[in-house]
C-alpha cells in the first residue's frame, strides 16, 4: 500500500511548480490575501483550506479587536489575517 502512496504522489507532484512563488490564498479567512507558497507543501494553504475548522472563531472573535499576538506563527496565515482586519 505504501508504495502505492508513493506512486501516486510522485505522479501528483509531476503537475506542480516545483518552485515557491507568490500566490493568492483562493477561499476562506486570507481569501486574495497574496503568500510565498510552495505548492508541494502548502496546497491546503493555497486553497484556503488548511484548519477550516477554525475560521468561523477567527472571524468571530476578531470583531473590534485591535491588537493581535500571533504565538507562534509559522507561515504567518493567521498574522496576516489579523493584519488585514
């Protein structure tokens, strides 16, 4: 089974730029909202769907909040967020 895994992503992979670029985030919370993505690993990012789950409290907690503190922000999606509200 793994090395059907494997075969599969390695056919994926074969659509994708193979490089980082800039690209705008297609649905959810950062929506337009442009990133320094790599399609390889950041695909859920991309799309707009990476921890959906958490939107709706991000959208609903944020309301007249004008200070935010990122802990430990990786890629920065959830500062970037905060930055544009």
């Amino acid at each position: 089974m793994a090395s059907v895994v494997s075969s599969l992503k390695r056919a994926a992979l074969h659509f994708v730029d193979e490089s980082a670029a800039e690209r705008p985030i297609l649905s959810g919370i950062n929506k337009g909202v442009k990133m320094h993505l790599d399609l390889r690993s950041d695909t859920q990012t991309h799309c707009g769907i990476a921890e959906r789950e958490l939107a709706p409290y991000f959208t609903a907690l944020s309301k007249g909040v004008h200070t935010a503190i990122d802990v430990g922000g990786a890629q920065g999606y959830y500062a970037l967020f905060f930055l544009l509200k």
